[in-house]
C-alpha cells in the first residue's frame, strides 16, 4: 500500500493537470471500443520455440523457476490480450491484433497456475515475485510499440517500481541461480567431459 501511494505522488509530479502523458503513454482510462472475441488474438504455439530462445532456458522469469520441459508451461501475454483491446487494439484491424498476440517483447513463460492466477490483471493489481523492473519495462516497451494507453493506477503501480531500477534491471530478466548455473556451472562440466573423439583408439 505504502508503495502504491508513493507510486501516486511519483506520478503526480510527472504528469502535471495540463499533460496527459507519462513515460511516453497517454494516460486514460480504459475503454472498449468494440467487442472483445479472443479469437482475434490468436497466436502460433511454434512462437514458444522462439520465447524459450529469448529467454535461454525454460523458465519462468516471474518466480525463476526452471521446467523440465515446455509442457509444464504455458504462454503468458505481460499485457493481457483484454487489456490491450480496452487499451487501444479496439480500435485496430485484425492484422495489428495478430501481430500484438504473436510480439515476443510481451511473451513469456509461466506456470500454469501462475497463469491463471495473473489472468487479465495489470500491474495495478498484479506484479511478479521476481524480475520486477524488467517486467515493468517490458510493459512500458510494449504498450509505447501498440500506442495504447495506460490508466492512471498501473501507470502508478509502474512507476513506484522503475523509480527504483537501474537500466540493467529493465533490460532483462535476471535469475542469480540461473545465471549462475549458464555462466559458472555450465562451461566446467562441459570441460570435465572427455573428448571421445580423441579418447578413442
């Protein structure tokens, strides 16, 4: 709550009566221009292939847990498909509403549950245990790509979080343990494995 409220005062000394704009966002309330049909978002499932290749690994940058594999998770839009219609895409074709489903800046992976459990809500209401700068810069990114608009609690809720990263904590999603296993782990066990090409006889 404490933080939410300062997020307020951040954002009222950013955005004076006269703008209407913060970090680039126009600054409105949501409106559905026109029927919301999920169908207009549809998205290709091989576009997992090229999240988990952005990401390095399958994991979850939410809460850095690691999968086995990619059927123990599922897709995850950082701004809700819902949110973006109410936010602008209303007003899109269907072709910018595909593209927007399928933009790899808004894609990640989540555990089932976790996913259920964000659904539709925006950071106003929802914010991840892990990777809060980079999800928050993520959604600024994304919502300036589309030219949506922001409404006035999550542009609060975002910016009593940025106020507090660094350009590297935006720029991507970092998990000590796995970066540590990449990093460090990783390249000494490959160098521990014998090269059976010179062992053989």
């Amino acid at each position: 709550m404490y933080r939410y409220a300062a997020g307020m005062l951040l954002l009222c000394a950013a955005v004076s009566a006269e703008e209407t704009t913060w970090r680039g966002l126009v600054v409105a309330p949501e409106h559905r221009c026109a029927p919301y049909d999920r169908n207009d978002y549809r998205y290709p499932q091989s576009v997992e292939d090229e999240i988990i290749a952005g990401l390095g690994d399958i994991f979850s940058p939410y809460t850095c847990a690691r999968f086995g594999s990619s059927r123990e998770t599922e897709i995850e839009h950082m701004v809700a498909v819902s949110e973006a219609h109410d936010s602008g895409l209303c007003a899109a074709d269907r072709q910018t509403r595909r593209r927007f489903a399928s933009e790899l800046r808004n894609l990640t992976l989540a555990a089932p549950a976790l996913n259920r459990q964000k659904g539709a809500r925006d950071a106003a209401s929802w914010l991840p245990e892990a990777n809060r700068c980079w999800f928050a810069g993520r959604i600024v990114e994304v919502r300036r790509a589309y030219e949506l608009t922001i409404d006035s609690r999550e542009a609060a809720a975002l910016e009593s979080v940025l106020s507090d990263c660094s350009a590297a904590d935006v720029r991507e999603a970092f998990c000590a343990t796995r970066s540590f296993v990449m990093q460090v782990l990783l390249p000494i066990l490959r160098s521990d494995v014998p090269d059976t090409a010179e062992a053989s006889p």
